[in-house]
C-alpha cells in the first residue's frame, strides 16, 4: 500500500500565502491526490482533489507535477481560521472509496 | 440541507461494556463510512457500507461491527470495549462507494473508556 509522506508542522503569519507538499511515491496512475481539513474536535473537511498539472477552487490550489510523485496545496493569503490540520490523502485501496489518513500537517497561522 | 449527523456526541463507558454509536448521512447520499481517530492521529478506516452492504472492512477486530439500514442511516457497535477503543469516531457519507468520491464528515462521537 503506497504511502504519503508531509511535514508534521508549519508556521505561518496572517496573509502569506503557504504550501504544503506531499511525496506519494507509489500512486497509481488512476488514483486522484486528496486534501482535507480538520479542525479541533470537528470531522475533517474535503479541500480539493486532483489528478494531473493544476487545480484551483475558491479555497485552495493544487499542483502535481508530470510524474505525479508529489503535490502541493497552495494556501493563499491565510488567515487565523485556517490554523488546522491539513491531511494529503494517499492512494486508495481497492475499488471502494476508502480515505487512508497520515498523521497529517499541522498549520499555525500567527498574528 | 443538514450534514452529516452523529449521535451521541460524547459518551463514557467502562471497560468491557458495549457501545452503540449512530450517523444519519447527508440526505441522497448512499454510502456510508466509519472512522476512528486516536488523538494526535488521522483517522483511520473502519468500514464501508453501500446500499446496506459492507463494501469494505479495516484492520479491526471482530468486537467491531457496523450495519446500514434502508434510510441509509447506520450504526457501529463496538463489544467488549478497551481502553485503546477510546477515541473520536467519525462517520462520513458520500453518494456512492466508487473511488473519488467525496466524503463528507460528521462531528464525530468522543468515546473515552475508563
């Protein structure tokens, strides 16, 4: 089962923008690269999903470079409320939509 | 439309005890999955049900099980609860059970076993 690695940390100030990069050495060449969120005592939160090159939606980018060996959630100017948990979500195993969870990066945005 | 419902969402129990824990997914939605998280770690994967059926399992034992019923909603029972079993449990739904879908989460019920 293919594995994801990322930082355990990141700090950061109020209206930088922050990357979070993600190595899946062994994605398969149909699985699709997830993030979530997750904040204290709550359920994480679908960021952005993609495949290939560059994604973009009201809350997030995401970059995947041509051998798709690791991604990279862009957050643009951050603000306090974005101090969470930010999970890139490996391969899935088997047919069925099953999330495999990492210990995940932890972000604090500072004053 | 509301989320993801859990209930309940805190609860104590004692060693050996039994534990119900229900969710009620996003109205459409047909699937549901079940999660636990340790704290300071992600969640990890329980199981999977779709249209009533286990789609998929975890690496847990026995003394965990789970089942969906005809509104979609489910419950996840856990029998002779240990200490190790305290955590927060997560339910999410998703329209389907195919890989991509997205996964929506509920608040998660905060089990701790004295």
């Amino acid at each position: 089962l293919a594995k994801t690695t990322q930082p355990i940390s990141m700090d950061s100030y109020e209206g930088q923008e922050v990357n979070i990069t993600c190595s899946h050495n062994n994605i398969a060449t149909n699985d699709y690269i997830t993030w979530y969120q997750q904040f204290p005592s709550q359920g994480p939160r679908f960021i952005i999903q993609g495949y290939k090159t560059k994604v973009t939606n009201e809350v997030a980018s995401l970059f995947i470079p041509a051998d798709r060996k690791s991604s990279t959630l862009s957050l643009p100017r951050v603000s306090l409320s974005d101090t969470a948990v930010y999970y890139c979500l490996g391969p899935f195993s088997g047919g069925y939509n099953k999330l495999i969870f990492g210990a995940g990066t932890r972000l604090a945005v500072h004053p | 439309d509301a989320g993801v419902t859990q209930s309940p969402t805190h609860l104590i129990k004692t060693r050996g005890q039994h534990v119900t824990l229900r969710c009620s997914p996003i109205s459409g939605h047909k699937s549901v999955s079940w999660y636990q998280q340790v704290l300071g770690q992600g969640p990890q994967f329980i199981f999977q049900y779709y249209e009533k059926e286990e789609r998929g399992r975890g690496n847990f034992p026995d003394r965990f099980s789970a089942r969906q019923f005809p509104n979609y909603s489910s419950e996840l029972n856990v029998n002779a609860l240990l200490l190790g079993d305290s955590a927060l449990y997560l339910c999410a739904s998703s329209l389907t059970s195919g890989r991509g879908n997205e996964q929506f989460f509920g608040p998660g019920t905060r089990l701790t076993v004295l």
